[in-house]
C-alpha cells in the first residue's frame, strides 16, 4: 500500500509542466535566484570520497525550506513548486577548482500575447474604427477562462468578451471551422471632437491555468482622430532666391456643424509677404477653403521656416485654436551685401580720401558681380579703378578701394550707388550702396591777445595784419573800441 502511495505521488509529480528554468554555474558559497526561490551551493563531498556530490540549500523568501546532497544528474521537486537539478558537477585537480552546474524550474504559467490592432493610424469625425485582437497562448499550458475588457484613454469606448480555453502554443480562433484563423473583430464609431486627440486603446485579460491560478496579461495599440477642423500650411520646398511663391493656407470642416473662422497667417522673418494676412471664414460641414498668398525670401538659405497658420474657433462653449504645419524651406542664390565706407569723412581742401567697397557674396551660389563707383562733382580720382567686375564663389568676398581728392570747401557727397551681379542661370539681382557725405573744410586760425597790450596797440596790429577783409568782417569790433577810445578822452579832459 505504501509502494503505491508514493507511485502516485511520482505520477502527479510528472504531471507538473515546468518552465524553461534558471541555471548557472557556481563555486562554493555562490547562489542561484529564481523567484523568490534561492539555491545555495554549501559545499562539495570530500576529495577522498568516490562520489562527487553538492551540498545544496533551498530558500524561499529567505527562508530554508530544504536541504539535499545531489549527485550530477540527480534532482528532486519540492511541493510541486520548484525543480531543482544538479546538471553537472566538475572538480580540477589541475587547477584545484570545483563547481556545479544547477538549475532551478518553477511550474510553467500559461503566456497569453494580445495583439490589438486597428484598421488605420488616423481618422475623423464619423469614421468606422476597424478593429481587431488576436490571442495567442505562448506558453505551456492551457489557459481558462479568459475575462477580457477593452477600453481607451480619453474615455470613450469599452468593450467586453468571454473566452473559453485557450490550448498551449495556440491562437485564439473565432470561426474554428474556416481554413484561416480569425481574431476578435469589433467595430467603434469615430467621435467629433474639437480638438485632435490621440487615444489610447488599452486590452486587459484574467485567466486561470489549469491548476486553479489566476493570471493576467496586457496590450494594447494607438490612433489618432482629427479635430472638426483640418488646417493645412504648404509652399514649395525648393525654392530660387529672387523669385516670389505662393503659400497655400487649406481649411476643411470635417465635422458635423458649421463653425465661424479667424485664420492668421504670418511670413515670418525669413520670408517677406505683401498684404495683410488674416481671413474671416464660414464653413459648413464637409467644405474647404482654400487661399493663397506670395512671399519672396529675404536672402538664401537651407532650413528656412515658415511659422505655422492659426485658425479660431467656437465649438460648443470652447474656443478652440488649432496651427497648421511649420513649412522648412531651402532658399538657392547668391546674395551680395556692398558695404562702402571713406578714410575720412572731415578733410582739408587738397587732401585725398581713400574709399573702400567691399562685396562679399553670403549666398549660396556663385556669383558674377559688376560695380562702377561715380565720382562727385568737385573731387578728382587720385588712384584706383572706379568699376570692374568680379566672380565670388559662395561665403567669399573682394575689397576695392580707390582714392580721390576735394580741393574746394565744402560739401562732397558721394551718391548711393548700385551693384548688379547675376547666378549661373542667368537670373539678375541688385544691391544698394548708400550715399556718404565728406566735409571739406579749411583750417580756423585763432588769434590771442597778448597780456599788457594796449588796446590800440591791439586794433593797430589786426589793421595792419588784415587788410579791408578784416575790417569788414570786424566791424562791431572797431565800433565798440571807438567810443571806449571817446568816453576816454572826454573823461580826461574834465577830470
């Protein structure tokens, strides 16, 4: 009776189905963990003995739960909780090293994988989400009972299914009696919303394995649904410096209601535009509108962007606001920026003013440039070329100088000029040079009184010194001395 007892306990015993298990190979005092189950190797048998052996002790939550002497190929099962099995036990005389090879298996769970799944990654007020969610049991056992809920975040569907057993290494199969397997199918209505959303479907599962134990398992997948308005923002991507382009703004209500429109739009600072960029638009359900504006960029460049268009709204008791796309831009052409400047802006007549140009192409093609420089009236070219051309290649620049001369006081303004050059293609483009003002000036003599002169002595020296120019020039000056000269004399005589 009891050699059948415990034939019986051997037969339930093999029934346990045990995972793939844990294993490593460790020396005297290392551990093995597996869940919360710990292996220790304590120690091996004697090197006298016949036997190679290990000394093993089990824990389970830091708790020892068993103790055993394994043989290599030997193991032995705890509660139908853990394997534990001594694969391989090796001692080196050579290098005086020992260890064992162990392994610990834990009673296999069933593995459900949950693959849900939608028709389409974005949609709109009104649409039919298509969805799908495939089950399959990656594990070794069977699993019971699968309770399964679906619902999404914002919190807007939910769903509810029942399932049977799902046999192990096998997907779930709605129509068994079909040639092709078939998933979970079930159908969601898009809602109209404000706003784009992105939601979130979430699939949660509990199910049993034979033996009574209950389990869980998760999945899940993503879709976007667009707001009741669409606003789109499109240019051309490549575009030749110069040379102006239409930008698309595109609105459609794509909702079930008519809504009142502000669009704002805005060139930024990479672009210029003409005219003022704002729309008052009404748009029923189902219609677009469409409109255009030109823009011409300020100067070459990659990566030049366009700021997004804005449309406000009323939905419900929400004002809404919604932006279109950012369009990235690549600008091609050369670009020269003339800078012009003089050695001096105050000279004296019959000096020479060196002017400098400088053409620099910040473009990003080559460029064939052409200046002429005009002299002013009253100034004489001293040195230098006052025109030429040149080629610059992208990020490159040339200076030019030349000099000219004013002998005559006065005002000498050097007029705005403009530099003309042109690409490789043919297309032409200009520049600007500002105009700049020289003064020509003689140099004032000033004359000092010397200390303890008289003051004729004074008016004596400055007739003599400078003639009727003088005089005339001075006249209040002459006036005042006189009739200090007449209130002196009458002072003497009567004192």
């Amino acid at each position: 009776m009891f050699l059948l007892f415990i034939s019986l306990i051997n037969l339930a015993s093999g029934l346990v189905a045990w995972n793939e298990g844990t294993s490593a190979e460790l020396e005297w005092g290392e551990m093995l963990v597996a869940g919360n189950y710990s292996l220790s190797l304590i120690d091996f048998s004697p090197e006298e003995s016949d036997v190679l052996q290990a000394l093993l002790e089990l824990q389970k939550d830091n708790v020892t739960i068993a103790t055993r002497s394994l043989q290599e190929g030997d193991s032995f099962i705890l509660n139908d909780s853990v394997k534990v099995t001594a694969e391989r036990i090796v001692r080196d005389e050579e290098e005086g090293e020992q260890y064992a090879k162990l392994e610990i298996q834990l009673p296999a769970d069933p593995e459900l994988a949950l693959l849900l799944s939608a028709d389409k990654e974005i949609y709109q007020c009104g649409d039919t989400i298509q969805m799908e969610l495939g089950i399959e049991n990656k594990g070794i056992v069977d699993a019971e009972g699968m309770q399964i809920r679906i619902d999404s975040k914002p919190p807007l569907f939910q769903e509810k299914y029942s399932r049977s057993t799902l046999e192990a290494g096998r997907i779930w199969d709605e129509k068994k009696h079909t040639a092709e397997i078939d998933p979970i199918k079930f159908d969601l209505k898009t809602p109209c919303l404000a706003m784009p959303a992105d939601f979130q479907m979430r699939v949660f599962c509990t199910f049993e394995d034979p033996e009574g134990k209950k389990h869980e398992a998760w999945g899940g997948t993503e879709f976007q649904v667009y707001g009741t308005l669409q606003l789109h923002k499109r240019v051309e991507e490549s575009q030749d410096y110069g040379k102006g382009y239409y930008v698309v703004d595109s609105l459609w209500n794509c909702g079930n209601r008519t809504i009142n429109i502000k669009l704002d739009d805005s060139a930024g600072s990479d672009f210029a535009a003409n005219g003022t960029l704002h729309w008052q638009i009404k748009l029923g359900p189902g219609q677009t509108k469409i409109v255009s504006y030109e823009v011409f960029a300020r100067k070459p460049g990659t990566g030049l962007t366009l700021p997004p268009a804005e449309a406000r709204f009323a939905f419900g008791r929400s004002d809404c606001t919604i932006s279109s796309e950012s369009p990235i831009v690549d600008v091609f052409g050369p670009f020269i920026e003339p800078m012009r400047k003089v050695s001096e802006k105050s000279v004296s007549p019959g000096s020479p003013v060196t002017v400098m140009l400088n053409l620099t192409n910040h473009g990003n093609k080559k460029a064939k440039v052409s200046y002429q420089e005009t002299i002013p009236e009253g100034a004489l070219l001293v040195s230098g070329k006052t025109r030429g051309g040149v080629l610059l290649d992208p990020n490159c620049g040339v200076d030019v100088e030349y000099t000219i001369r004013c002998n005559n006081p006065g005002r000498i303004l050097l007029p705005a000029g403009e530099v003309l050059y042109h690409d490789v293609l043919g297309n032409s483009y200009s520049a600007a040079t500002p105009g700049i003002e020289i003064n020509v000036e003689s140099p004032k003599i000033v004359r000092s009184i010397p200390p303890n002169s008289s003051i004729a002595a004074v008016v004596e020296e400055k007739q003599t010194g400078s003639g009727e120019n003088y005089m005339a020039e001075n006249y209040m000056v002459y006036l005042s001395l006189l009739i200090v000269l007449i209130f002196g004399a009458l002072f003497a005589r009567y004192s």
